[in-house]
C-alpha cells in the first residue's frame, strides 16, 4: 500500500487471503516518496516467491504502475478514496496504464475482490486452492 493510513481499507484485502490460507507480505511503499525502494521490491518479488502482487494507493499516486513497470508478475491496483476526488484520480492513474505493462484494477476501494482475484489467479496451478474457491462460491451462492 501507499500509504499506512490505507490500512483500514486495505484489511478486507487481507483478510480474504487469511481465509484461504494464502502467504502474504504486508509492506507500506510510496511509489513517489519511495521510488528505488519500490522498483527493487518489484523487481525481487519473484525471486522470493511471490506469485501476485496487490497495490493500494489513494490520490494520483500510481503504485500499482510503478510495481508493473518493474516485474512480469501479475499486479492487482486498489484505487483508494480519501482523496478530495474521492478515488477518481486513483481509479484513472490505475486503469489507464501503457501498452504491454498491464494492471488489473478492481473498485475503488475493492480491496475485498483484490484478494479474490489473487486467490482465482493463484488457484490456477493451486488444486487445493480451487476446490476452496469453489467450495466457497458455493456457500455464497446459497440463500441466506
């Protein structure tokens, strides 16, 4: 995340990977403030054996993009409200990124189907985490 006053909007993210039993790293980067830092987490995150990254940032701080520009790993973008525009600008630096560097964007302030798409993409090559997916719609889908 951007910032550690995204926390809070970042939780549900977080707890959607603690219940599917996923690994994660919790880490506080700005791509603006913090820069070379960003570029080296990036670019070593395969190398520890991360497989998604999840950014969050408010405002017109894009550091989902950052994170993309520097990795081939997929990058899931949380635009985050709290701005005086509420999240468009966080929406639009998200969404709109340049040919050949994408980024999946959820909602703004989606970070619960941020984890939920992380999950699906790592259940890909994950048959225990599939079944756990799957087992979940289930349950979801039955009326309350």
């Amino acid at each position: 995340m951007g910032s550690k006053s995204d926390t809070a909007r970042m939780d549900k993210c977080i707890e959607v990977l603690k219940n599917f039993g996923v690994e994660y790293e919790f880490k506080t980067l700005s791509a603006h403030r913090m820069p070379e830092e960003v570029a080296d987490y990036a670019q070593k995150a395969d190398q520890r054996g991360i497989k998604v990254l999840i950014c969050g940032a408010g405002m017109a701080a894009h550091l989902a993009g950052a994170v993309a520009a520097n990795c081939v790993l997929p990058v899931i973008g949380i635009p985050l409200s709290g701005s005086a525009l509420n999240g468009l600008d966080a929406l639009l630096s998200t969404v709109q990124m340049p040919k050949g560097i994408p980024v999946a964007t959820v909602a703004v302030d989606g970070a619960e189907n941020a984890g939920y798409l992380a999950v699906q993409i790592l259940a890909l090559n994950n048959p225990s985490l599939k079944s756990a997916l799957l087992k979940h719609r289930r349950e979801a889908a039955q009326p309350k």
